[in-house]
C-alpha cells in the first residue's frame, strides 16, 4: 500500500461542514459569521507520550481528545482537525483501529478531519484543532489564562489523578488491583475532553484551561498570566481520584502521600480547570448540570501572589509538588 493509497483508504472521508476536505492542497473552513477560529495543535511521540504496545484505538482517540480538550479550556466549538503522521510501516492491522477510534471522537464531536501529512518514520501523531469562538457586542467570547480576579473561586471538573495512579502502576512504582487499574488506565488511555463544558462556561468562568501537566503546574499558569495567587483545599481535592473513591478502597494501599501526588501533580487528566466570581456559583451549577459534568470548588484566588497549599483546618501544607515539565 502507497501513501496515496493508504491517505485515500483511512483518512479520506466527506466533508459536511468543512468547504473543502482531504484530497487538495489545501482545506477550506468558512468560520460561521460572528465568530473567530481557535486553533491549537498537540503532538504526541511514542515513548514519551505512550508506551509502543498501546493499543491503537485508544491511541487514534488520545490524540485526537488532548486536541479537543483545548478547544473546551478555550470555550471553542470544535469544527475540524488536520493530522499528520509519521509511521514505522503501513500496517492495516494498526491503521483500521487506530482510525477507527480517532473518527469514533471527531464524529462524537462533529469535528472533520480535513487535510494532514503523512510520511514514513518513527510514531509520531501530530494534530491540529480548529474551533470557533463567538464574538459577542466586538469581544470575543473565548475562555483565557489571563481572566482570574482576586477572590474569584477555583474549580476542576470530573476527576483528577487516575492516569497518574495507571502509569505508575505500569511503570511498577505502585501496585493497584486488577480492577482498580482497569478503571485508571481508561483516564490515561482514553480521556474524556471536556468540550461541552467548556462551551457552557463561556461568559461564567473569568479564566480556563485544561489539566495536561497537572493540577498545580496547569493551575500556576493562570496565575501567572492572571497575576494573582490562589489557595487550593487539598482536603478537598484529595477526594477527586476516581480509583480511590469507592466504599470497598482500603485506604492503606496507596498512601495518603502518593494519592496527593497524583492529584495535585499527575498529568493527563484533560479537566478544564477554571475560575468564577462567587455571584457566579448557580451559573457554573448551571453549566456543569447542562454539560453533565460535575466539578468541585477546590480553592479560590487570591491577591498575595504564590499558590498556597491548606488542609481541611487551614493549616499550610509543608510541601510542594514539581509539575511536568519536558525538559527539567
Ligand atoms: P502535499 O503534497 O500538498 O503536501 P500530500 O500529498 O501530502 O499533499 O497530501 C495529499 C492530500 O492528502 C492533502 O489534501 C493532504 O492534506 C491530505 N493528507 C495527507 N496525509 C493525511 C492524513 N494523515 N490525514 C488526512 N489527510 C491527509
Ligand atoms: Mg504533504
């Protein structure tokens, strides 16, 4: 099989919303009048960014749904992708799956696949995300970094630290049982952007992004471009680990030490962690409820610069947690 061939046979499909798909040099989008394209790329490399045994259709999905989860910290509605690949050999035994579970999330998420490169080399997956954002009265609508007010609260939707406690557990750090791992693995394997939230807060949250380095290191990045600082309940963000959270977990099988690592460091969530003004507290109900996804007030900012770490009494954590970082 060509290249040609192989671009025709899993990555050529009609096109409803986009003017022009795969097939000429370049894709035509039409943005709908009154808004602006949000654009976001993510690359993921094997061995850095997945273990070469993954399988892959949760590999065509992951790739895909970091992108999306972009798109939702921005408050974009997604409208198509392009994707460019770099592949050892072209195999149909990891081609079909591997579409297969990209286009199950871009049909999911009415997002096209218009345009890419694909050339032979070592696995690596590079996608670029188109959205749009409306522009509302010259101002547009999109969920920054830079929106954070001093006494805003800090929320974090859906569950945070089950990839962390799954690689991990792969690598042999820790141990989970079988059905434990099962449950995390899918967080890290195939997360859930989440898109339809982050469209709900636009107009709600004053600042939004998406966890991908961790909770605290994602979360230093709006303070930074926000310059305030916040302080985080880690009582209350410890109960945010799925695998963690049933009657039957014995608390002694991961410590109450590595169960805050992974909350408060572990990437690969793909939660949109934002902020909002007290008075709008039913608003962003308003939006979980809408986007059926729950999400828990953890903090709130502050004007003293730093983040702060408390537990359930107040009392400063006596630690910190380094985030992801590619090159320290
Ligand atoms: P060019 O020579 O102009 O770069 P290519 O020959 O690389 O074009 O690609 C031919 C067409 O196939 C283009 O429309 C391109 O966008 C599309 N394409 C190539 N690789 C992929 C891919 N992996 N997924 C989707 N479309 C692709
Ligand atoms: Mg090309």
């Amino acid at each position: 099989m060509g290249e040609f061939e192989l671009i025709a046979r899993y990555f050529t499909r009609p096109t409803a919303r986009a003017v022009l798909g795969v097939g000429d040099d370049c894709a035509l989008l039409q943005p709908a009048p009154g808004t602006q394209l949000a654009i976001s790329s993510d690359m993921l490399v094997e061995g850095r960014h997945f273990f070469s045994d993954v399988d892959p259709g949760a590999l065509g999905h992951k790739a895909l749904a970091v992108n999306l989860s972009d798109l939702a910290a921005c408050g974009a509605t997604p409208l198509a992708f392009t994707l460019a690949l770099a592949l050892p050999r072209a195999d149909d035994a990891w081609l079909t799956p591997f579409s297969r579970g990209l286009f199950a999330l871009a049909d999911a998420h009415g997002c096209e696949l218009v345009g890419g490169d694909t050339t032979q080399g070592p696995l690596n997956i590079c996608i670029t995300v188109f959205g749009e954002v409306p522009v509302i009265h010259g101002k547009s609508q999109a969920l920054l970094r830079s929106g954070a007010k001093v006494a805003d609260e800090v929320y974090v939707s859906g569950t945070l630290g089950d990839a962390r406690l799954a690689l991990e557990t792969m690598r042999g750090t820790i141990t989970l049982p079988a059905e434990m791992l099962a449950q995390a693995r899918q967080r890290l394997e195939q997360p859930t952007p989440r898109v339809a939230l982050g469209q709900a807060l636009r107009g709600v949250a004053t600042a939004a992004i998406d966890v991908s380095d961790g909770l605290l290191g994602d979360l230093r990045h709006i303070l930074q471009a926000s310059a305030v600082g916040a302080t985080i309940d880690t009582s209350i963000a410890i109960h945010l680990i799925a695998a963690c959270d049933r009657p039957d977990w014995s608390t002694g099988i991961i410590s109450l030490e590595k169960q805050l690592d992974c909350v408060l460091a572990g990437g690969d969530d793909y939660e949109l962690l934002f902020t909002a003004p007290v008075s709008a507290r039913a608003a962003v109900q308003a939006a979980s409820r809408l986007a059926h996804t729950p999400v828990t007030r953890i903090g709130r900012i502050d004007l003293e610069p730093g983040l702060r770490l408390i537990d359930s009494q107040g009392n400063a954590l006596p630690r910190s947690f380094p985030s992801f970082d590619h090159f320290a």
